[in-house]
C-alpha cells in the first residue's frame, strides 16, 4: 500500500484513533462539486452532499480500526483521500481476527442502509419532494453513495474489503499464503474488468483506481511468494510469539541495528554475535511486533513423580 500519510493534514484524534486528510482531496472535491452544480439550486447543497461522503466514508474506516482493536490488533491513524479512505490495521495473524477486522468496514455501510432508507421515506411522506426539494435530493443522493459504496467494496477484488474477505475465508482452508496468492490472481482478473471499463466509460477515475489496485495486487502477489518461502523454512522449537504465537523461523533473519550483521537472535539470545549489541525485545516476522526474549520462550512443563 502506497505511504499516502504524506502530505496529509491532522484532523483529530478519537479514541487513540489520529484521523488524517490528504491535500489532494480539496482539490477532487472543487471538481466533483462543480461537476454535480446543477444537482441543485445552491451550491451549498453539493459541498453537504461531498461532505455526506467524507462521513460515510470516514465512519467506514472507523469500522474496520476499532473491530482490529477488538481482536487484540493494532489500529492508530485513518487516512482520508480521494479514492476513499485507509485504515492502517494490523490484526493478530488468523483468518478470524483479519476477517472481522475487514468485514467490520463494510458492515457499518450495511448499519446506514436501514437509517438512510427510514430518512429518504420519510421525507417523500413529508412532502419534502415538493416543499424542500433539495434536502430530499440530499437524502436520495447519499443513500445512493452508501448503497454504491458499500457495493462497490465488496467486489472480491484484492485490496478492496470483498477482496480481503475472501482471503480471509480461505485462509482458513488452504492458509496463509496461498490464500493471499489465489486472491491476488483474482483482483488482477478483476483490475483487467475495470481497465476494459474505464476505457469504454473513458473514466480518469476508473483508471486511476485501476493503477492503484493493480499495484496493490502486485504487491500482495509478491508478499505472497515471500510468506510460501518462508512456510518451507525450519521453525525453532521452544519458543513463540506472545502476540500470534507463531514459532520463530530458525536462520540469520534478524539484523543488528549497530553494525548490520545478520544473524539468528534465537540462537545468540537476543545479541549480535559480530559486536556485542544486545537487543531488549525481539520482532516476530509473522505479525512485526516486537516482544522480549523472555517472553517468548515457551514454559517447560514438568511432569510430577508419580
């Protein structure tokens, strides 16, 4: 996933939440809104109909951050930007803690239907089609955009959330890694519908989205191969990870900070064999977070003298 915190605004900060705001957006969002200018009468009606979208899409995001928290995962910063927004998560690794930390996101777009849909009846009974005709289009509009939205993201195009739903669905069957290669292979069956879609809807939205899923699907490809060489590596008995209680790989996979040396922290006890430097916590490559050697090693069970 491209770094797009740069050049990002700091909007505010909920729940241990920091919620961010790419400049780009202003700039989508003047054009947008003087795309739509004869939707209604005063222009003001389509700035609330953009900021309507930046609400759904941001209580979005806050979906997918605050299900990861539930599960013991990690979930700080939220950026917003034109093609949507980004929850940078990391759940515990297992299918069932990524899969409610994606479905989560979705799911609050399913929550707005109902509301939105009890708001859009009520103003037709209220005459509003005919009184306010504006406040009703308002309403019609954003049902449309959460409805679009919540469609749009359940395609099973990896990065998209269907995408990564259906990762999650068959990790539980073939794993990790071949799970993330078999949806990968999909979201580029996938990006070619949506290259053949921008170019007979001569859409520059549909084919910036295109290159940014292509990219991500390229990605995901690539740390796909890498998760299948490591499944072949040894694995150290022993000891396992506090946080996704994966067992260390056994090989010189960790790098001294001090004079870059490789080496296995397992076998040296947390200290560079080349310098001397020692290490207070260890990062586990299954989920990177870092831990001390204490608390990875494995308690011996003892069996009582009968």
């Amino acid at each position: 996933m491209p770094n797009i915190r740069q050049g990002s605004i700091h909007l505010f900060r909920f729940s241990g939440i920091d919620v961010f705001l790419h400049w780009s957006w202003f700039f989508v969002a003047a054009i947008e809104i003087n795309n739509r200018a004869r939707s209604y009468s005063s222009p003001v009606w389509n700035v609330l109909e953009y900021l309507a979208l930046f609400f759904i899409v941001m209580l979005h995001e806050f979906g997918h951050a605050l299900a990861c928290r539930q599960v013991g995962g990690t979930a700080n910063h939220i950026v917003l930007w034109p093609l949507g927004g980004v929850a940078y998560v990391n759940p515990p690794q297992r299918p069932g803690a990524t899969l409610w930390s994606i479905a989560a996101g979705p799911l609050v777009n399913v929550a707005l239907v109902p509301i939105l849909s009890v708001l859009a009846i009520l103003s037709r009974s209220l005459g509003w089609a005919q009184a306010m005709p504006n406040a009703h289009a308002l309403l019609r509009a954003v049902w449309i955009i959460n409805v679009g939205l919540l469609v749009f993201n359940v395609l099973p195009i990896y990065p998209l959330d269907g995408g990564q739903i259906l990762r999650s669905l068959l990790w539980y069957v073939v794993g990790r890694a071949r799970s993330l290669m078999a949806t990968t292979i999909i979201g580029f069956v996938g990006v070619a519908g949506l290259i053949l879609l921008a170019v007979l809807s001569r859409s520059v939205w549909f084919g910036i989205l295109s290159a940014f899923i292509l990219l991500n699907c390229w990605g995901g490809l690539r740390q796909a191969q890498a998760l299948s060489r490591l499944a072949k590596l040894p694995h150290r008995e022993g000891f396992a990870c506090p946080s996704c209680q994966a067992t260390p790989l056994v090989g010189n996979l960790w790098v001294c900070g001090q004079c870059r040396e490789p080496f296995d922290t397992f076998q040296t006890q947390a200290v560079c064999p080349r310098c001397g430097a020692r290490f207070d916590v260890t990062r586990c490559i299954e989920c990177g977070r870092s831990h001390p050697m204490s608390e990875w090693i494995l308690p011996v069970l003892v069996r009582p003298i009968e």
